[in-house]
C-alpha cells in the first residue's frame, strides 16, 4: 500500500532554463505542434453541438485572437482544411 503525505505538494515549473538539456534547440526537432481547445466559447457549444456556420464564426473569432498573441506566443495559424498529411 502507498502512502502520500497530506504535507507533500506539487511545484510546477515551466523555465525552460531549468530543463537539464536547456541548450537544446526546439527548432532542430519539432515540426509542427497543434493545440486542441476543448472548453467552449461564450455564445458557442462545444464543436459536435453547434452547425457549420457556427463553427466558421467560431474559427474567425479564435483566429482573430490567435493573430493577436506577441512574441513567445506569436505563430501562424493554420486551419485543419489546410493540413497535408506527410
């Protein structure tokens, strides 16, 4: 049986200087990343509850704020319709 100590807590850290290979270069290995949203907008159902005109407002308004987002979180955006698969 395991016990865990009620006086033990979790400590996130997210400094990528911290990490043990800090050098490394996240350009020399990743791609492509994707985010998946997965709590709804105000005035929007989550996907499989809302129609096709929904969804493209729904991908305008989050679009708008991604194209938004300044420095470590500035990226392009790339809709799913123009993904190829490799």
């Amino acid at each position: 049986m395991v016990v865990i100590s009620l006086m033990l807590k979790h400590e996130s850290n997210m400094k990528s200087e911290d990490l043990i290979d800090a050098e490394m270069k996240l350009d020399d290995y990743v791609i492509s990343t994707r985010i998946r949203v997965g709590r709804n907008i105000r005035g929007y159902g989550l996907s499989p509850g809302i129609t096709r005109e929904q969804r493209s407002e729904l991908e305008t308004l989050v679009t708008k704020a991604l194209e938004a987002l300044e420095g470590d979180l500035a990226g392009k955006y790339y809709p799913l319709s123009g993904i190829l698969a490799r």
